[in-house]
C-alpha cells in the first residue's frame, strides 16, 4: 500500500493518524505525496499555519491560544495550510469564507480570530523521551485547497502525548493574527 | 431516574448544585440533547431553571449564603463556561468539534468538587474530540488535566526542568502531591 492509499484508507476514521501511523509507522510518508493534488512533500523549512475560529480556543485573559486547540493532531490530524503555497490573502479569505458560511447557518459562535503559524523543522524536530519523533507533517492536500496539510501526533502514553501537544502550542505563535 | 448530587463545602461553593434527571432518561448519554436546549443561564446563572430543560431538572443550590455567596462568584465563569461546553453545535471549532459529553463535563465536577479552595483555580479548555481540560500555567510550570467522561482522568505537572505526568488517576482520588505542587507554582499570590 503506497501513502495515498493509506491516507483514503484512513480518510474517514475517527482516529486518522492513529491508522495512518499503523500502516506507515515511523513518518513513513512525509517523504512521498500523500495526495494527488499536493504541490509536493512538505519540507522542514516551511511554516504552516493554523486557522483559530473559535474562541473558546483562546485564553480569554491573555489572548493565547490553548493546548487544546491543538488537539486535532492526536486523533483526525491538526489541519493547517503551507504558507509557501497560499497568500496570505487566500488564507483571509478561507477564513472569512468560512465564517460567512457559518453565519448563515445561524452558527453565531464561531468567528475568524487569525492565524498562529510555526516553522516545520521545530515541529518534526520534537520528540519523546525515548527519541521517537512525536509529529509527522503530511501534503494532505484537498482538490480545493493545495495547500492544505496535516500534523499527525505519534502514539505513546496519555501524558506524554499530552505534553507533547502543550510543546506544540508553544512551537506556534501564542496569540492569533490576522494575515 | 438518575441522580448526580453536588454538595460541595461551601468554601467551594461556585460547585454546589444538585442534578436530578426524571423519568425517561434511559442513560446519562441520552441528556445531550435536552441539555443542549437549555441555556448556560439557565443551569448555573440563577436559581431558577428558565428554558426547555427536557428531562433534566436542574435544583438550586442549598447551601448559598451571604458568606459564600462571594466565594460563588469568585469563579462563576469557570462554571458556566464548563456546562456551556455541553452545549456546543456541532462542529462548533470549524474543524467538526464535538461538544462534551454530559459525563465529561461530570468529571470536571466531580474533580473540582474535591480541589482545594487554597490552591490557584483552573483555566477551562475543550478539545475538538470534546474531552474537557483544566490548566494552570505561570512562573515556568504548566499544570494540565484532561477529562474524557471515563471518570479518569490524566494530567501533565512540570517544572522548567522536572517533567512529570500520570495516565489515569480516578476523579473521585485525592489530589496528586506532585499536581498539588506545581499548581501552587504557577502563581506567586499564595
């Protein structure tokens, strides 16, 4: 199975990086496209960047972004977008385009905070204690977002993937801007 | 009919309050959805449910009086953002979010009904998969609590240089040393 079969495979699992891990242990795929639409593997000196849309992800005393917002990567994969391949107007607008999409389904609590961006070396570059790497970062593109990537978390025990994750949140920018 | 009661010493008295669930409620899962048309308000806000409460009766609290009164409002955000996290639509993170479940948010309860008045109080969080969490952060330490509704829960206590952390301790234990520590840590006001 090559990593664009193993990324359809797991496309609808609840625990998408756990299954994606399984199959391609290791960060076995960060190498190959996982996606026919991708511009490419992603590289360590790209940043990507993560859109905030709810406020509940945000410390309301000091405007930072928790841990928990970035919990996404332990089980259905931290969406983000490459910042090489998206402006930062595209990236304005997918949010702003979202929020409009929210607003008229009558989803008044969600709004468009910005964006916490985070360089892809740092992120591959954490690790557990034994040494194993705790992120993969994968070129899951969609057909109308090329730039659109996943961060995957390794599995290990709760707590240490727990404070792996709070090692992410400090890896990003702690409070969201806008692009 | 399900019970939950809550009656908490009143130095930590933004918790006290009493749950009864009536007749027709065949599982705690199943109040979800009457819950989630009941407002925060409604539940913790006053003493008076106000609102569509469906199978869930929600009783004032006994126990508040002028003197803990104060200590009530001391943290009533805590509280109301907790029972608000139950009532989350769906994909309310635009990253298809869950809302916590009823015994997640029972969890963070039952924790907090033990927590020491003397210690810093928690920061709320809610994770996309709705697990619920508590932190603490300043002075260099980071304190962290997890809740999943498994009537566990797991946590993360460090220091700068000393990292330390347990996977599963049950809600209703005694507070961890080690959390106790370096939550007092993270501020200086103790």
């Amino acid at each position: 199975m090559d990593c664009e079969e193993a990324f359809k495979e797991a496309a609808n699992s609840n625990n998408r990086c756990g299954r994606i891990g399984e199959r391609k242990p290791e960060c076995g795929c960060e190498t190959e496209s996982v996606s026919p639409d991708s511009p490419g593997p992603v590289v360590g000196s790209e940043t990507v960047v993560r859109l905030i849309y709810s406020p509940l992800h945000v410390d309301p005393v000091t405007g930072d972004v928790t841990e928990a917002a970035f919990s996404d990567v332990k089980d259905k994969g931290l969406s983000v977008q490459r910042e090489a391949h998206v402006t930062s107007a595209n990236i304005r607008a997918i949010g702003e385009q979202k929020r409009a999409q929210d607003d008229a389904l009558g989803k008044k609590d969600r709004q468009f905070l910005g964006t916490v961006v985070a360089e892809v070396r740092t992120i591959r570059e954490v690790t557990y204690d034994s040494g194993t790497r705790a992120f993969c970062v994968y070129d899951s593109a969609l057909p109308s977002l090329q730039a659109h990537a996943d961060v995957c978390q390794t599995t290990c025990s709760p707590s240490a993937m727990k404070r792996m994750r709070k090692r992410l949140r400090d890896l990003f920018q702690r409070k969201p801007k806008m692009p | 009919m399900t019970t939950y009661s809550y009656h908490d010493r009143p130095s930590s008295s933004a918790l006290s309050r009493s749950y009864v669930f009536g007749p027709g409620v065949s599982s705690v899962g199943h109040l979800g959805g009457p819950l989630a048309q009941t407002s925060t308000r409604a539940i913790w806000g006053g003493a008076v449910p106000v609102g569509n409460l469906g199978a869930g009766i929600c009783q004032a609290p006994a126990w508040e009086t002028a003197d803990s009164k104060g200590q009530a409002d001391g943290n009533p955000n805590l509280t109301s953002r907790l029972v608000e996290y139950l009532t989350l639509g769906d994909d309310w993170d635009g990253y298809e979010g869950k809302a916590a479940s009823l015994e997640t948010v029972m969890d963070a309860f039952n924790f907090l009904q033990h927590f020491p008045s003397t210690l810093p109080q928690p920061k709320p969080m809610i994770a996309g998969s709705g697990v619920i969490g508590l932190y603490w952060e300043g002075n260099g330490c980071y304190a962290s609590i997890d809740f999943d509704g498994s009537e566990h829960y797991c946590y993360i206590a460090d220091r700068p240089d000393d990292e330390r952390g347990e996977d599963q301790v049950p809600v209703s234990a005694a507070l961890p040393q080690r959390l106790i520590e370096v939550i007092a840590e993270t501020t200086d006001r103790l």
